[in-house]
C-alpha cells in the first residue's frame, strides 16, 4: 500500500495549481458560510427578541443577499477547479500508461489477457476521478473548514468549542477501521472486473471457434457465473459503504444534539445570547458536514488505490526491447530500401535457445523468405526486427548502423509489418485503410486501395469505401480483411515490408489476390517473408533450424 499511496502522491504533484485553486475555493465557501449563518442568527435575534423594524434590518439583509449569490459562484468554480484538477491528472496518466505500453510492446504484453488490459486503461484510469476531484480537495478541507468553524466559535462559547472538537476525533478513526475493510473488498473487486472483462472479450474475439464446438451454453454459464461473483463483491463493498455512512451519521447526530442540549439550557438559565446559541447551532452541522463529507469521499481513496495498484502493476512492465541510445542516425525517414545484417544473433526465451549465432545479410530491395518449423525462431526474428524485442548477444546492423540506434519513431516510419491476422477497428473501410498514414488524402487511400486489390470487392459492398464494418473486420471475408491491411502498407509506402504468412488459411482466390498485391508492394523495396513453406517470387530462401540459418533452396 505505501508505494501505492506514494504513487497517487506523486501525480497529485502534477496538479498542484487546480487542486490549491480547488482547495482555496472550497475555504472561501465556508468562510461565507460562517458570515451567511451569522448574519441570519443575529437578523433572527433582532426580529424575536429585539422586535427590530424592517428599516433598521434592511443592511444586514442586504449584506444576507449577497453572501448568497457569492457562495454560489464561488461553489461553481470550486466545481471547475476540481473537474480540471482530475481531467489532467487522468488525461497525464492515461498518456503515460499508453505510451509505456507502446514502448513494452506486444511480445512482453502476450501473456496479459487483452480484456484486463483494456479494463486498467479505461476503467482503472476513469476510478482515479474522484480521488483527485473530491478526496483530496476534502482531506485538506477537512482540516481547514473545521478549524475556521471552531476559530468563530470559541471566541462566542468555549463550552460548545471543546465539545465539536473532542466529538470530532471519533470521525476519522471510524474512517480509518471501516476504510481498511473496503479498501481489500476493492482489490477483490478490481481482480474479478478484470478477470470478467478478459472472458467476456476472449470469448467475443472466439466467437466462431465457440460455435464451432458448440460451446454457446458453457461459455454463457461462464460469463454468468463470472457475473454473479462480480455482482456479489460489488453489493460486499456498498454494505461497508453504507456501514461507514451510518456510523458517520449517527456520531455526528450524536455531538449535534449534545451541543444543542447544552447550549439549550444554558439559554434557558439566561447564561447564553440567543444569537450566539442560534449560531453555534446552525454551525454545528456544517462542522461535522465536512468531515461527514470526507467519510464519503474516503471510499474514493480506497477505490483509488486499488485502480492505483492495477495501473503500476502495468507502468512496472519491463519492455523487452532497449530503448536507443544516443542515436547516431537521423531520425529523418530514408527513402529507399534498406540493406540488412544479422551478425551471430543469439536469443534466449526462458533460458531455451531460439536463435543461436544467426548470420545473414538482406540486400537493399531484396526478397527474401525465411522458413523452417514451428518454434525454429521465425516469429522471433520478426519481433528483433521490429524492434519488440533485443538480441541476447550479437548485433542487427541496417545500412551499416546498429538497428537499437534508430529512435524507435524513426524506425516504425520505414517498415510496414502485414501478419496472418491483421487487426481492423468498428469504422469505415477508408478510416481503416487510413490508419496506415495519418493525414493521408483521398487520392493516396484510393490508390493504396487498388494497388491492394481493394477495389475488387467495393463494389459488392453497400457504400464502398465508406461501408461500416465492425471490429476485427466483421462483415468482411479473411481475403478481404487482408487486402484492406495490405492497402494499410501501400499508403506508408516503406523502405521495409516485413510479412508472416500472409496467405496463410486463405482460399487460393484470395491468396492469388493478396500475392499479386504483395509483388506490386515488393517493387524497389527490401522485403523478409516469413512462411512455412516455399516462397514463388523471392529472390531466394533461408531456412532455420535450431536457430540457425542455413541457405535454401
């Protein structure tokens, strides 16, 4: 917890200005409430007891009028500060958690459950709002407020004085008690989302392997058993919400009426002005409201926390790729193809060996297809390429460079990656092709969508280029959904084209459209296809086997 707390504590630095601004306002609140309940005890007092006119009252009420419409103001702007306040501490860390998981990379991200990670990103994120717009604000006014209200009052009754003040050190130790409880029922909480989110998406994701198998009904009484557990730690956790409520209430319940006791008989036995007694007693809620207040908002710190824990178990990832040195290439894109070396490249994965003093060289604009087995270490050569992960020993030079000496922006700039599976988000064909290249013009996305044989199925679909479909291209056949990701690679036009089986389980139709779109991409760049089985086109074949290179055929 402590590395937790001093996490949150940390971010909280980054918002200091709108959190004092917060903080300050809130004082000004309060302090015009004390002026607002002052001028109402003594207006009363007159009017009762002193039977004032109307003309001799018209500036207290006057002054009443305007304490009013103040406070208003100065509550909306409390609100905006503190709205600003976790708008940015979200927005700081949300950027952080993001770019951190793009610089760990998918290789070191495999064995998280995409579910999970979506839920710490949105979800894990959202839960710090009220941490930063509410709990803290409160903490410091919990000190604040309380010290101003007993700052009026002791100097009117030093009797009802100490009573606020010895009745409210029993608040925050129920919070502290109660607190503790809620904070592991949040983390059991948290671990079941997460485990939730990651089975409903697997099984989403999974969609025809389930039908395939029939397993409708078993995957369903899963997602519902998941559900009713989720259902009942929730409802665990409002219990103690709801709990730490009632004791809150009923201790401030308690001192308010032991304030309102005394105070009365003491006006009773003429030891007491009624408009001090009036005003002690209009104060004495709004005293213990704060700290009732921070009660509530204590159970954002818990909810926080455990968001917290979940979130830096993701920030602690370590990438499995070094980030570059001083990089002595410039960061500036190159526009031809790059020439490639492997120089006795070694990896270890789990202490196995899975390439072992790998040697070759890609010439510029060469295609060359790398085969071998299953596990051989094709898949591992990619991911060194593509910078997700770094050679255990040995050295991947490009244009003669060492390739961790590219900035990894630079680098992502000159290659294209095409895979089995390529991932298509919910929107249209031409957000999805356009994703390849950002300000791409429609010009450039209709050129890359013929040059991908794109424009072979548009017009069976119902609005072309701009036909909706759904994520991991619902709607659209496998061929399909490769050609639209292949168009993806003509708009970056790259230096580097790097593909992993991307004809593999396609009907021949479409793997001779995906192919001849291949070939047209191909032209005047260096290309590495990864298959395994023989390559028709490349210039020639090198075969890995116990993770070395042997020439093919």
């Amino acid at each position: 917890m402590g590395s937790t707390t001093a996490w949150l504590r940390e971010n909280s630095r980054k918002v200091r200005l709108p959190l004092a601004a917060t903080i300050a306002l809130g004082e000004l609140s309060g302090i015009l409430l004390i002026i607002q309940t002052w001028l109402l005890a003594r207006i009363s007092d007159q009017v009762i007891f002193q039977h004032a006119s109307a003309a001799s009252l018209m500036s207290a009420f006057a002054a009443l009028l305007s304490v009013a419409p103040a406070r208003f103001l100065v509550l909306w702007l409390g609100r905006r500060a503190s709205f600003e306040c976790a708008s940015r501490a979200k927005r700081d860390v949300r950027r952080r958690l993001v770019a951190h998981l793009r610089d760990v990379g998918p290789v070191a991200l495999s064995g998280i459950r995409s579910g999970e990670v979506v839920t710490v990103a949105v979800d894990a994120v959202e839960a710090l709002d009220g941490y930063f717009s509410r709990y803290l604000p409160q903490r410091a006014l919990s000190i604040l407020l309380p010290f101003t209200v007993l700052a009026a009052v002791f100097p009117l009754d030093w009797i009802s004085g100490l009573v606020l003040l010895a009745t409210a050190a029993f608040l925050p130790v129920t919070m502290i008690l109660i607190g503790e409880e809620s904070h592991a029922r949040n983390q059991r909480l948290w671990a079941m989302l997460a485990r939730m989110s990651g089975t409903f998406l697997d099984v989403l994701q999974g969609l025809t392997t389930v039908k395939m198998f029939s397993a409708q009904r078993r995957e369903a009484e899963e997602i519902e058993h998941a559900s009713h557990d989720y259902r009942a730690a929730t409802m665990s956790v409002l219990r103690i919400a709801f709990l730490s409520s009632f004791m809150l209430e009923l201790l401030s319940a308690v001192s308010i009426a032991i304030v309102a006791v005394a105070s009365g008989l003491r006006l009773m036995a003429g030891g007491m002005q009624f408009a001090r007694a009036y005003f002690i007693l209009l104060a004495a809620p709004e005293y213990f409201l704060v700290l009732r207040t921070l009660g509530t908002f204590y159970h954002m710190r818990m909810e926080a926390m455990s968001a917290a824990e979940r979130i830096s178990a993701l920030l602690e990832l370590k990438p499995l790729a070094r980030t570059p040195s001083a990089a002595p290439v410039a960061p500036a894109r190159q526009a031809g193809p790059c020439g490639i070396r492997f120089d006795a490249v070694s990896f270890l994965f789990n202490e196995r060996v899975v390439l072992q003093d790998a040697s070759f060289i890609v010439a510029a604009a060469e295609h060359v297809a790398l085969t071998g087995a299953s596990g051989a270490g094709k898949s591992t050569l990619l991911n060194i390429l593509l910078r997700f992960l770094d050679p255990a020993r040995g050295v991947v030079l490009v244009e003669g460079m060492p390739l961790d000496a590219f900035p990894r922006p630079a680098w992502f700039e000159r290659i294209a990656w095409l895979p089995q599976k390529p991932t298509l988000f919910h929107g249209t064909v031409r957000e999805n092709i356009a994703l390849g290249k950002s300000g791409s013009t429609e010009e450039g996305i209709r050129r890359a969508a013929s040059l991908a044989c794109v424009d072979e199925f548009l017009p069976r679909l119902a609005a072309g280029l701009d036909t909706v479909v759904g994520e991991g291209g619902q709607s659209l056949s496998r061929g399909q959904v490769q050609r639209v990701a292949l168009a993806r690679l003509f708009l970056r036009a790259p230096s580097l084209v790097l593909l992993d089986e991307p004809t593999a389980h396609l009907d021949p139709e479409s793997a001779a459209l995906v192919t001849e779109g291949i070939t047209a991409l191909g032209r005047g760049r260096t290309m590495i296809l990864v298959t395994h089985r023989g390559a028709s086109g490349m210039d020639r074949t090198l075969e890995l086997k116990a993770g070395s290179i042997a020439e093919g055929a």
